[in-house]
C-alpha cells in the first residue's frame, strides 16, 4: 500500500498535454512502452508531485516490475531538473516496497542503464526502411529485431543509491568505492556523498576510512560531508582544525551544523542486499553496465 500525499488527486494542467497524455495510461507495461518509445519527447517540468502520480496510479498493474518502471520514470527528461526531490517523493511515498526501493537503487549505480526490448514492443507500427535507389539493401524490423535503450541517472540519484546500498549492507563499502571509480566525475562526487550520508551505518574503522577519502576529494561540498562526520567521530575542534587547513574558502567556513552533530550516532541495522534489476515481462532486460 502507498501513503497518499497531498498532491493526490490534483488535476492534470491543461495547458500540459504531455503529462495529460501519460496520466491517461492506466496499465503499467504500456506506461514502460510510451517511456522507452520517446524518453525525451515528454517536455520539461520540475513538478516530480506528477511522476509520482504516474506511478502510484499503475504500479502493480503490469507485468513489468514495479522498480523497472521507477528506474524509467526517474531517468525520462522530463524531470531531469528535479530528480533530487523525485527520488525523495518515490522512497516517502511507500508506493515501492523495500525491495523494490533496493532493486531500483541497484540500477543507479552502474555507469549507464542498458535495457534491451523487443523493437516492436516500443514501436507496433514497425519500420521498413526501404532498399536506396543506389542498390543499397534495405531493413525492415520484425518480431525477432531488438533495440536498446540507454538511460544515464543524474547524479542526485547516484547520491540516493550510494547511500541507500551502503545502509542495506555496509560490508559493501570497498564494492561500492571501486565501482564508482568508473562514474564520470560529477556522478563519482556523488556517488561518494552518498556514502558519507550513510557513514552512520558503518564501524568506527570503516566510517574514518570512508572521512579519509572524503577529505581527500576535490569537490568542497563532499570535503564539507566529510567534515560532519569527521565532527561526529572526533568533536568540532577536530573537524574545525582540519576545516582550516583547507584551500577552498567555502571549505575553510565549515561549522557544525548543531551541538548534537558531535555525537556518534548508532549503528543501523542491516537488510537483505539488494537483487539485480529483473525487467521480466515482456521480454526487456535492464541492467547497469560498468
């Protein structure tokens, strides 16, 4: 069951045909198609309350599961100015269970999504590209002709997926540092972030280590993560020396955020790691590829 939230039920804007168009789908799978059939042709809007509607009004209706549609929603363009609070309105919802949360948090973390479907799943009408006048052989798509798919998670999701697989099992911290070397820069940053987000699940050895190579990044907003935990670990006069010892002005301005930021906060427990996205259904593999 999902928690209904306030913007539940708000009418469709009228001056909005793409979104009036998706949230007239009423089954899953064929919300999966229209997505991979024109993953940008959808516009551009910051309000993420309306893809969390999509979801919560076909979720379960499918085939296909539930995560692989989150993944296709939370990657289209159309929200991809906002995909920070997206992803935030999807875990708050309840609309995914947790294992659906863990799968689609597994999809982010490669450096790119690979999904291979049926050509003529996303496109009934087909494609006949005829023969060119210069002798040149033509193609024509049938029922045996795949297509792929490639979606590239903006770095706010690779921050929430980071920090969610390293809180479902922390014994996977040096998988998940190594993995994320790969990443461009800015979605590696991110990655990292969000296993500073999650220091609090780790032992005191493994959280230092983890400050360690926060501290050493060259981004100032990771260093400044790092700082906090290092604040949580060490007190604020410890994090404040360091603080000042920085090259980056911003850096260098770092404060504890509050009195309780330097106490350790408690362990959290582990959950079942996370299984590798399954598409299922009608025949569509997705996966991350490093």
């Amino acid at each position: 069951m999902w928690t209904e939230l306030p913007w539940q039920g708000e009418p469709v804007p009228d001056d909005d045909p793409a979104i009036a168009e998706l949230s007239a789908i009423e089954d899953a799978d064929e919300l999966c198609r229209r997505l991979l059939e024109s993953p940008w042709g959808w516009g551009s809007s910051s309000r993420c309350a309306e893809a969390v509607d999509l979801l919560a009004g076909v979720c379960g209706s499918g085939t296909l599961p539930d995560a692989f549609l989150a993944m296709l929603v939370c990657t289209c363009d159309r929200w991809g100015r906002v995909t920070a609070k997206l992803i935030g309105a999807v875990e708050g919802s309840g609309i995914l269970t947790s294992t659906d949360l863990d799968e689609l948090a597994e999809s982010f973390l490669g450096e790119e999504v690979v999904i291979e479907y049926p050509f003529l799943w996303a496109c009934p009408r087909g494609l006949d590209l005829a023969s060119s006048d210069e002798g040149e052989p033509g193609f024509v798509a049938d029922e045996d002709t795949m297509a792929q798919a490639r979606r590239r998670p903006e770095p706010p999701l690779r921050r929430w997926a980071a920090a969610r697989a390293l809180r479902s099992d922390p014994g996977r911290l040096d998988d998940l540092l190594t993995s994320t070397r790969s990443l461009p820069p800015r979605h590696r940053e991110a990655a990292l972030q969000g296993l500073l987000d999650a220091a609090d699940a780790l032992e005191e050895g493994e959280r230092r280590r983890l400050v360690r190579r926060g501290l050493r990044c060259g981004v100032g907003s990771v260093r400044r993560s790092a700082l906090d935990r290092l604040c949580e670990l060490d007190g604020p006069e410890a994090a404040l020396r360091r603080a000042r010892t920085d090259a980056n002005r911003a850096v260098r301005a770092w404060r504890p955020a509050t009195s309780a930021a330097t106490r350790p906060g408690p362990p959290t427990g582990r959950v079942k790691r996370a299984s590798t996205l399954d598409s299922g259904g009608a025949d569509i593999a997705a996966g991350s590829r490093a």
